[in-house]
C-alpha cells in the first residue's frame, strides 16, 4: 500500500496566491469550487474559494482554499522544489521571492548542491535547490 502527499495550503487569497504560482513556477489551475456551489451557502462567502487545485513547476500537486478567519503563516513547514536545472531553479527561486523575502541567497553550498530559501508574499516558505 502507498499513498501520495500533496500539500494544502490555507490562504486568505487562494485564487491570487494560485495565480502567483502558476505565473512564478509554470503551470495550471486544475479546478476551483466556490463555497457558493455548496447549497445553502451564506451570500458573505459564496465567492471564497473552497477548493482549488494546481499543478505546478512539471508535475507537482497544489492544493488551496481561502480561509474563513485570518491566517497565519509559520515556519514549522516549508516546500521543498528541487530542480535538475541551476537557470530554472534561480528562475523560481526570484520569482517566489517577488514581494516576499529572501531568507537564504541561492548559491553553491558547501554539500554541493545550489540552495536558496525565500518566504513567498503569501507567507509559505520555500526552499529551492538544484541537484
């Protein structure tokens, strides 16, 4: 038996926080259920998302839904990308990093490998290395 992990993300703008994806790492929008599709859905949250999903940076599985109170972001997670190209992983790691905050400079490590982590404008941090 197996299964798969996909992330979850809780977010307070699920439908920008996918497009900043999908525009950052290549990709696209699977499907996007409102709450309003739900019966008897109050007219306050009708427009939030429900559940959106994502295939991102080839064929990794994002999973989002807007949140009905505020969120907050922690660093006891993060998102690991690694790339088998050093230009596509710099390339991800800036454009993850447009509006948000560079935590670690994406360089040569002494392990070998190129690693670089950024907290994304929406609070997830990520962590982006090149085999």
């Amino acid at each position: 038996m197996g299964a798969q992990l996909n992330s979850y993300l809780i977010s307070e703008d699920a439908r920008s926080q996918a497009d900043f994806y999908v525009e950052s790492l290549g990709g696209e929008i699977l499907s996007l259920i409102t709450f309003g599709e739900a019966p008897g859905t109050s007219e306050v949250i009708k427009d939030k998302v429900m559940h959106l999903s994502l295939m991102v940076a080839g064929r990794n599985m994002l999973m989002i839904s807007d949140s009905l109170e505020p969120v907050s972001s922690s660093r006891s997670i993060s998102l690991a990308l690694t790339y088998d190209n050093e230009a596509e992983a710099k390339e991800a790691y800036a454009k993850l990093g447009e509006g948000g905050e560079n935590k670690y400079p994406f360089a040569l490590q002494p392990w070998g490998a190129y690693y670089g982590e950024v907290i994304d404008k929406f609070g997830v941090t990520w962590m982006i290395s090149k085999r």
